[in-house]
C-alpha cells in the first residue's frame, strides 16, 4: 500500500484490475498531480497514464530500487 503520493516516486503495479493494461510488476514513475487529485504516471517503455488518487492507492506499491 502506498503510504504517500510524491512526484518523482517510483511505484510498482500490484494489482491491474480494470485500471491497467500493463502487467502486473511493470514500474512507473508519478510525474504530475493536478487540482482534481488525478495522479500522471509514465511508465518505464515511455507512456503515459493517469489514475485517481485512490485507483492508485489501490493498484501500487513503492518500488524498491
């Protein structure tokens, strides 16, 4: 579970769900959170994804380098 949300945060998919089309285990980094809590992610292959605050507290974990 993700104790807090930073940009620049590594994190670590832990449950796809319907919130994902990545596998499970494929990594990120939190790049942006706008007014409206939306949290924006770019993964390692270079996309981009957003999810709410909660989908992501949900479906991360911290990745540990």
């Amino acid at each position: 579970m993700m104790d807090s949300i930073t940009v620049g945060a590594k994190i670590k998919l832990n449950d796809a769900g319907t919130y994902s089309e990545k596998p499970v285990g494929s990594t990120a980094t939190i790049i942006y959170i706008d007014e409206h809590d939306m949290v924006y992610v770019e993964w390692s292959d270079g996309k981009l994804s957003s999810y709410s605050e909660g989908q992501l507290r949900k479906s991360f974990v911290p990745a540990i380098a």
